[in-house]
C-alpha cells in the first residue's frame, strides 16, 4: 500500500428515511465527502444478511455470500421503475439516530415483494439472468436454504425434517417445486442487492476510493453454508457441531468469547483442495478492493469448545493448516490484498506467517497506553509501515469514550505526557487522528465517531454483549465543513491525500 488514510462506517450507520443506511443518496454523498476530503478507503463491516437471532451482528449471518436485504435502497429501487413514488411515502416515522432493525426488517421485506410483483412484468431479465447464472455457485443454494427457512418461520436447518436437513436428492427437488416463486423472489432480492452495491463502488472507485470490506473467517450453523457444506464442518449425524469457536479469556471478557459458531473440518477441506475457501475469498475480492480477515490467527490455530459449555474457558488451541491454504489461494488469484486482524495475544507463528505474505496487521492507539508504555507496539514510534493504524475499531469505544469512560487516571496521564499537554476529553479525538496519521504506518483508518468526536453513546459494539449493538447512525449534517476540513488538513499535512 501507499501512504494514505480512510474513514471507517458501516452502511447501516449512514443516514436515510427508512430506519437504517442503504446503498442509496446518503451512501454517494459520504462517498463525496471521502473526495473532498482526499481520503483513499472506505471501510465496511461484513454486508452479508444478518439475523435477529445474533443480535443484528453483521458477524451472524444466513450465508457468507449474500446480501443482507435492509441495505438496498428504496430510492433507487423506484428511480428503476421497480417501486411507485407513493410506496416510499407510506415509511414509518423511524428513529434517525439509531436503527430500528425490527422494523425496518419487516417495512423492507414489504417494499421488496412489490418490486418483485413489479419486476415479474418487465420483459428484459436478461440481466438478471446472467446474475442468476455467474452466481449459481453460491445463489442456488442460498436461495432454496432462505425459501425454506422462511417456510418452517426461522427454525434452524438442523432441526428440519430428516430429507430436507440432509438434502436428499428427491426431497430438494420437492421443495424447488413447492418454493419455486419464493426461490426465485430471493435471488430476485440479491440481484438488486448487488447491481445497487456494485454501483456504489464504481461511483467509489471512479474517484480513487478503495472499499476494504470485511471476512469473518466462521459461519453460523444456521447458514446456507452449513446446509449445503456439512461435510467442512465438525458435525455429528444429526447435523450439530461437536464443538463451536470463541477465544479465551481476554480483554474484552474474563470467561472468554464463545461464538457458537462450528468449527471447519480442515482434513476435509484439504481433500476437497479447499474449494470452498477458495470460492469464498474469489467473492470477497469481487465485491471489495481490500479486504480485512476477522480473527486471523484463527487460520493459524484456533480456540475449540466443546458443544455445551456454557463460557470459552475450557477449550484448547488447535492448529490449522494456514501454510497449506495461503499457497492454495496464492495459486487462484495473482495477489492477495489482505489486512490480518492480528488483535489481541499474538503467537510467533501467526507473526512469521504475515510477515512471509506481506500482509498488514493492525495497531490500535487506544491500546497503547497501558502497564507496557513507553514499549507497546500499538504506540506510534513503534509502529513498522507495513500496517493499518485505527484510532479505536467497532469493537472497542470510541477514542472519547475510553478517555472519559475507561481509561484509568495512569492511562490517562500517559497519553498527555504522550502529546505533550493538557487536553480535555472532547478534543482527544483529534490527537488520537495526530497521532494516527503521523505514524510510519501506510494507511490510517479513523472510524467516523473519532472523526466527530463522539462518545460512548455512539459506540458501535460492546463484544460479548448481545443487547443494543450495531444501532448507531449519523445524522444528516453532522459531518460539517468544520469536521471536513481538519479530516482534509491532517491528510494532506501528513502526506496521506489521495492524488
């Protein structure tokens, strides 16, 4: 990478009329606001379709290739013809400031069956088609596993009946007759999903912005994954894990996090030439410029719970071929443009690992400050260039938040003896930005509440939490010229504005 800076939010943080951000005005006008300000990336979290079941998290998802349906815009399903303009006047008075994720579910799922019964009528899908047929690797499975989800109201497919779980040939067949037009109403959901993504980040691209995107390296169980690859996970005949992942005790939770989700068969990912692995990172370097591995020592060796416990306390580390693997994705694609999520206790494998494929970890600054200061790698004349530099992530509280919240009153001496000065809480978020954008560092990454100078109120995720995560939003007119233009001096005095 070249010296250079980006802003992180989430789509559903983005402002618009209908209870959560979408691909629509508000997405292109942060778009120009990236432009104006010289920023080279914007960072998302995974786009795929979450469930309430998880909490809303974009980490709990149905599948790691589809869409997740509340990002498609209504404006410009009816700039298509797909929608009437009185279809978006009947929208729900929705809060502004956070996502109403229960409501917008079900105003969405309404608004995308009249685009469909509209759609039914248009006389050239010959797009659509070609979609249908570039993507039946994945869409074909997806779209029958959501068709019967939704058929059986949400239970998990393992709990399904006997053919149906197991997928025997003469049962899929059945429910492919028995779905057909709900089958063909969710792929008919994912093409719109991603003509309005791809179009969001050409208009990007155009104006040499980089979209990183994010991989979670699980799946959910109750995914179109799971159901259609048993064979990759460690399952037992009725088709539930025999153990599930997390990471043990840490600083986020002194029990651990226990995620639930299963573990890869990684014997039978190799014998298969880790094809669906492959598949997977092809889609994901498809749909983004950069793309962000979640939890990557997990492909190094990953933390294993035995179905049933009730915290990650008791489980074991256990190896995965990551060697193996990297040589396989080498071979498929002529590069790798990958950011490794190297958070937390990092083992010498994982290190020589990133360092072999020149992959950049991350530095956190809101980490720096504690019992090993002055030597903390996070800290910025400890940095190496070949890395990504936050202020604060998603996972963490915003840059204010944590000095006014969480930082202990040593933590909090040690960043002004760090600065030089005194400085009071509301204006740390600025030289936590210094801080970052000096740094050797190639890239900066400021997530747009240490942009604004928000606190814990708009903290996007508190891990190990389920309760009232991923609802912040940006209200329209908050990033002013003011917000603007420190964003657009930083860049430039510290030589990272795109060209």
């Amino acid at each position: 990478m070249k010296r250079a800076s980006g802003v992180f939010i989430h789509i559903t943080s983005l402002p618009s009329n209908f209870g959560v951000g979408d691909f629509g005005p508000a997405a292109y006008k942060f778009a120009d606001f990236l432009n104006e300000t010289r920023q080279s990336y914007w960072q998302v979290l995974p786009l795929t379709q979450s469930d309430p079941v998880g909490g809303n998290s974009p980490y709990f998802c149905l599948s790691s290739f589809a869409g997740n349906k509340i990002l498609i815009s209504p404006e410009i399903m009816q700039s298509d013809g797909l929608l009437g303009s009185h279809d978006l006047e009947c929208a729900p008075a929705f809060p502004r400031n956070v996502v109403d994720y229960q409501g917008v579910q079900a105003y969405k799922e309404k608004l995308l069956e009249r685009a469909f019964d509209s759609f039914k009528g248009f006389s050239n899908k010959e797009d659509f088609h070609r979609f249908c047929s570039e993507n039946s690797g994945w869409l074909d499975d997806y779209s029958l596993f959501a068709a019967v989800r939704r058929n059986f109201n949400g239970k998990v497919w393992s709990e399904w009946p006997n053919g149906m779980r197991d997928r025997m040939p003469d049962e899929i067949q059945k429910l492919k007759r028995y779905l057909g037009e709900n089958i063909e109403f969710e792929k008919f959901v994912q093409y719109v999903f991603f003509k309005q993504w791809f179009n969001l980040k050409r208009y990007c691209n155009e104006r040499g912005i980089q979209i990183i995107g994010d991989l979670p390296i699980y799946v959910n169980l109750d995914s179109a994954d799971a159901w259609a690859n048993p064979n990759i996970f460690k399952l037992n005949d009725k088709k539930s894990p025999l153990f599930v992942g997390g990471v043990p005790p840490d600083y986020f939770s002194s029990t651990g996090q226990l995620w639930g989700n299963p573990v890869y068969d990684w014997d039978e990912l190799r014998k298969t030439g880790y094809e669906w692995w492959v598949r997977r990172t092809g889609f994901m370097f498809k749909t983004f410029d950069t793309v962000r591995i979640d939890h990557f020592r997990g492909l190094v060796a990953y933390w294993e719970v035995a179905a049933g416990e009730k915290t990650a306390i008791n489980g074991k580390w256990v190896k995965a071929p990551a060697e193996d693997l990297f040589k396989t994705l080498f071979n498929n694609f002529h590069k790798l443009p990958v950011i490794a999520e190297d958070l937390g206790t990092i083992t010498p494998d994982v290190t020589e690992l990133m360092y072999r494929y020149g992959f950049p970890g991350m530095k956190v600054l809101s980490f720096a400050f504690g019992s090993d200061f002055p030597r903390c790698i996070y800290l910025i004349h400890n940095h190496v260039k070949n890395s990504v530099v936050y202020t604060t992530t998603h996972d963490t509280n915003t840059a204010r938040g944590w000095f006014e919240r969480e930082a202990s009153q040593e933590e909090r001496k040690r960043v002004l003896r760090y600065i030089g000065r005194d400085v009071q809480a509301k204006d740390i978020h600025v030289e936590f930005m210094r801080m970052a954008m000096s740094s050797v560092a190639d890239l900066v990454v400021t997530p747009m509440q240490d942009v604004l100078g928000l606190g814990e109120e708009a903290r996007m995720n508190k891990p190990a939490t389920t309760e009232g995560n991923w609802e912040w939003r940006l209200l329209p007119g908050q990033a002013t010229h003011s917000v603007a233009r420190t964003l657009a001096e930083m860049t430039e005095i510290y030589e990272r504005a795109k060209g």
